[in-house]
C-alpha cells in the first residue's frame, strides 16, 4: 500500500515514504489543511502583518479562498463550498478599500466564483462596479517601483501591476469577470496591463520574474540575481487562472502558453533535491523548506501537466517530488508551516511559521494532483 509520512511535529519536517500518492490521501490531508484553516480565520496564529491578515476581504485570506475554490470543485465537500458562500455574504460581496489596488481585488475571484456556484450574479455586482470605475479613469502611472517618505502604501505605481504578485491578484478576476458577463472590455483592460507588466518585469535571460524595478540591479553574495521564490510562484499560478479564463481563440493564448512553458521549464530546473525551491530561487544552498512558493510551482506544474502543456513524463517527477515536498510541512494537525511570511523578498522561513496564503498554495496545489493521471485510486 502506498503512503506517506505527515510532519508529526512543526519542528522536524519527516522524509516522505512515496512518490506516488493516492487521490484519497491527496484529498484527505488538504481537507485537514482547509479545516485548520476554516477554525482559524481570526487570525490570531499569524506571527507577522497580524492586523492586516484579519481583515477578511485582505489579499492574504483571499489566497486561502482561492484554493478552497478548487479544493471544493476537485473534492466535492460541500462543507467547503457553503463556508465560502458563508464568507462572501459575510462580506456582502465587498473588495477592500484601495479602488486600483490588486491585493484589494483578489477575493473579486472567490466571488466570481460563487456567482456561479449558488449565489448568483449579485455576488459580482460590486466587483464590476469597482472594475468598471478603474475603466473609467484608468491609472497612468509609470510602472517603476519608487518607496516615497510617505511610507510603502503611498507607492505611485501601486495603482498598477507594477509588483510581480499583482499578476495572481489582478488578471484572472478581469477575465473571468469578461467570461461571465461575455463584455470584452474586461478582458482587453487585462490583457493590456498584464503584457505591460511582463515586459518591464520579465527577465528574459532566466524565464522569471523580478518582483519589482527596486530588484533590477539587486545582487546576492555571490552576484547573482535576485528572484524570490513566492514571487514568481504568484505569477506562475496566476498564469494558470488565467489561462483557465481566457477563450481557446484568443489571439493572447499563444504568448501566455509560451510564457508559462517558458517559465515550466526554468522552475523545473532550479528544484532543490528535497523538492523545496529556495526563498532565493537561484541561491539554493543553506535554504530552508519554504511550502508557499513550492505550493505555487506544483500547483502550476500539475495544472499545465492535466492540461496538456506540459509533458507528463518530463514533469512528473518535478510534481511528486514537490508535492512531498509539501505534506512533510503538515503538522500531525493540519497546520502548513514553512510558510515564508509577508514580504516582497526573500527571507528567513521557520517551521512553525503559517499564513493564510501558503494554505491557500497548498490547497492549489492538492487539487491539481489530485487529477494527475495515472493516480492511484
């Protein structure tokens, strides 16, 4: 019988005995990570940015819902789709304050997808004012990524995606948005600024992305370039919701799929040999485990695997490795720990450390191996 070891302790990641997991026990300990979770939206657990993470419409419990979106389809628990029903009308269907900011817009996402999954097109009403104000007066602010004396909030460029994580914030909501209400404009306002952010950030030499113009110039100790990890892993994952949302006949899917495949390849290469990717995606030595970025790559991975992107026998040990990777960050009760806390770069990771975001991640990531074939049942 094939299975694996869960973490029995927060302190002491364990060695995975499989390779090959069931879709029962890929299920089983994501539904252990989502309940954890569900108990423990009061945020009290989080060790960094506490006060924002208890806001329940921030970018940081957005994440989490996100994966509980694809948790709930891939699973069929009904539990998890009434608690996210439960939370938007908590909400009332409200995004955060700031009108032009992504990390304001993500839950829009969790509510697109509950418009189509009982609540109705009353759970999109406000996301399509907000989106239609922002078309109104679309920002024109250059992309570069200036901190003034105000403080990091008062960041001109913030108005756009001119961060690297803003691509799994912003884009997917805009197109499902253009799906489910079939106007174009949605899609082409997405379209427009996501090929603008990729042409400032993307760096073309290592098929990733810097996670803003501040990074350009940034070197390690041993002069090499800076990437972090849960950076590019935001814009891998958000690469696949995209895709999810964007029409087969789209003249933008070419490039998309390149630019996923392109980037596929390079994450592929950088694993660590205990299936982690480091904080710094390209100063692996001496890191330790970090399951937010991870969660992100296999979810990507598999997702471009069951959609034929990505050639199964070529990725399929990246996936596995990855996702042991993962459970070994589990606790005994369902906490992900190894989770890089609030920042924009990368640093230290402890074993206890948890937030909403890198549940989020790995429940992303659970559902997507859950479908890889051949699993077994």
């Amino acid at each position: 019988m094939k299975v694996w070891v869960i973490a029995l302790s927060l302190l002491v990641p364990t060695l995975a005995c499989s390779a090959e997991p069931t879709r029962k026990e890929v299920l089983k300990l994501a539904a252990k990570a989502a309940d954890w979770q569900l108990a423990r939206l009061d945020a009290a657990h989080i060790t960094h940015m506490k006060e924002e993470s208890r806001d329940p419409r921030s970018w940081e419990q957005a994440a989490f819902w996100v994966g509980l979106t694809h948790l709930a389809d891939v699973s069929g628990e009904k539990r998890f789709r009434e608690a996210i029903l439960a939370m938007g009308r908590a909400n009332q269907w409200q995004l955060g304050p700031r009108v032009y900011h992504a990390d304001d817009h993500v839950i829009g996402q969790v509510y697109l997808w509950a418009a189509t999954h009982g609540a109705g097109a009353g759970a999109i009403a406000p996301l399509r004012e907000r989106f239609d104000a922002i078309l109104a007066r679309p920002p024109v602010v250059h992309l570069s990524f200036y901190v003034p004396p105000a403080g990091y909030g008062s960041t001109e460029c913030l108005q756009r995606w001119c961060w690297c994580d803003a691509l799994f914030m912003g884009p997917p909501g805009w197109l499902e948005l253009g799906k489910q209400t079939g106007e174009r404009r949605y899609r082409d306002y997405a379209l427009s600024e996501f090929w603008s952010t990729t042409a400032f950030l993307f760096d073309p030499a290592e098929s990733l992305y810097f996670r803003d113009s501040r990074f350009f110039e940034r070197r390690d100790d041993h002069g090499r370039k800076l990437f972090w990890s849960r950076g590019n892993g935001w814009v891998f994952a958000g690469l696949a919701n995209m895709l999810d949302s964007l029409p087969a006949d789209d003249p933008n899917r070419v490039g998309i799929e390149k630019l996923f495949r392109d980037m596929a390849e390079k994450i592929r290469s950088i694993q660590k040999t205990d299936g982690y990717w480091a904080p710094s995606l390209l100063g692996p030595e001496n890191s330790p485990p970090e399951s937010s970025g991870t969660g992100f790559y296999v979810y990507g991975l598999a997702w471009g695997v069951n959609h034929g992107l990505l050639d199964a026998a070529e990725y399929r040990s990246a996936i596995l490795n990855g996702w042991n990777a993962l459970t070994r960050a589990v606790a005994k009760d369902g906490r992900v720990g190894w989770v890089q806390q609030v920042s924009d770069r990368p640093e230290t990771v402890d074993a206890a450390d948890t937030q909403f975001y890198g549940v989020g991640a790995f429940l992303l990531a659970a559902s997507t191996v859950a479908q890889l074939k051949p699993v077994v049942n």
